[in-house]
C-alpha cells in the first residue's frame, strides 16, 4: 500500500477526532447553558434557551399523541416527574391512579413516552427571588388540566404543559418565536390552571385567561401578575396545549 494511502487514511481519521471533539465540547457548553439558578443571561442565550423550551414542549405534546394512537386512554396518561418541585419539596404533578403499571402510559418514562427530564434552571429566576415555600422552583415544568380560550370545546378541559418562573427576556423569545403578541409579554392576575392533571378530567376548570389576544392560540408565555401563590410580580409561565379536547 502506497503512502499515500496511509497519509489519506490518517488525514481522515484526524478530522473524524476532531469533528468528534468539537461535537463533544459544544454539547457540554449547550448542557453547562442550562444550569446555575442565575438570571444574567445574554440576548443569544435568551434566543436559544427559548427555542430550547419550545421544542420540550412540542417533545411532550408529540409523546401524548403517540401514546393515545397506541392505544392509552386519556385517563391513563402519567405526568409524575420526581424532580419537578416546589421549593417546600411538594411534587408539582400528582400521580395518576389509572395509569398502568408497566408505565406504558406514562410520558416521561422510557417504557411509555420516553421524554427526558429537563429543568431549565438558568433560563428562570433564581431561587431566592421566590418568597413562598408553596412557589415552584424555578425552571421546573407541571401539566394541569386548563380551559383554553376557543381551543376545542370550551366547556371540556384540555391538557396542557407550564414551564414557571421563566426571566423576562427568555419569555419575550419565546413569544417573538411564536409570533405571538409582538413578542411582548402580556400581563394576566389570574391564573390559567387549576387543576393537577392526575386522570379525573373536571368538566371545565373554574378559572382560565378569556382576554382577546389568547383566542385560538395553544402556546405563549405570560406574567402571571401578583398571585397567592408567587406572592411577588414578574413570575412568567409559558404554556402549550399537549391535548386538545
């Protein structure tokens, strides 16, 4: 065999390494992006972790098609993630009873909807900016039952998926991205979910956001104003309907 051919095959697995390395070291700086608690985040940070967020929502709302196309029953859908928490340590899902034991139904388990668990710490407020125990941690997400502004039947709930205490500027991305509301991020004093989505479906939730702008739209990040349960101003939640009913 020539030279050549040993200098060319050593070329090529040279650039292999080094695509390898380069992949290595960009998805340790994209994991170490989304970790830290803090709130001093650049405008391309911002842009990414937003768009970041978007598509674990749509991961989410995918896992809940295939698993109901397969066969699970609305009821039977599981939403348990042991490491989404309150600051006081409460789980922010409840169990669902009528899921199947072999975690079929479940959406963030590898035997049911295989969704990894992600918290995106550093895309929310820091920790110690929240004063209630009851409030969620930062970056964790929760699905609730929710009535939807003219999304499906307004008198049957829907499922949807709320990533909390999100900074503002990572709440404007998310919003510019969706093309909602000119990017900004609307203002609402009460909540848009009540209930845990723990199988038992309400015949529709007690509270909901009915103002004009939300008519029809299934996903976008708001402030939730100053609500019992935050006990402060600027907490923003987004949101996105995973199953519309």
């Amino acid at each position: 065999m020539s030279n050549f051919s040993f200098k060319s095959r050593g070329n090529a697995l040279f650039i292999i390494l080094i695509t390898v390395a380069l992949f290595a070291a960009l998805s340790y700086v994209v994991a170490q992006s989304f970790r830290g608690g803090t709130t001093t985040i650049s405008d391309e940070q911002a842009r990414v972790m937003a768009a970041e967020i978007l598509r674990y929502h749509d991961s989410v709302k995918n896992a809940v098609s295939k698993l109901t196309f397969d066969g699970c029953s609305e009821s039977e859908l599981d939403f348990t993630v042991p490491e989404w928490t309150r600051v006081n340590g409460t789980l922010n899902i409840i169990a669902n009873t009528n899921a199947p034991g072999d975690n079929s139904c479940s959406i963030f388990h590898v035997l049911g909807g295989g969704v990894p668990i992600v918290t995106f710490d550093k895309a929310a407020v820091n920790e110690r900016e929240l004063l209630v125990p009851g409030a969620f941690k930062p970056g964790t997400s929760a699905v609730f039952f929710n009535r939807s502004k003219d999304v499906g039947t307004d008198a049957l709930s829907d499922l949807s998926i709320y990533t909390l205490n999100l900074t503002d500027s990572v709440c404007e991305n998310i919003n510019k991205q969706l093309k909602f509301n000119n990017g900004q991020i609307p203002s609402y004093t009460h909540a848009h979910f009540n209930t845990y989505a723990n199988g038992t479906f309400p015949t529709y939730p007690a509270v909901s956001i009915d103002e004009p702008e939300v008519s029809n739209v299934k996903s976008f990040c708001y402030d939730e104003g100053v609500l019992a349960a935050h006990n402060t101003a600027g907490v923003n939640t987004f949101m996105t309907v995973i199953l519309e009913r």
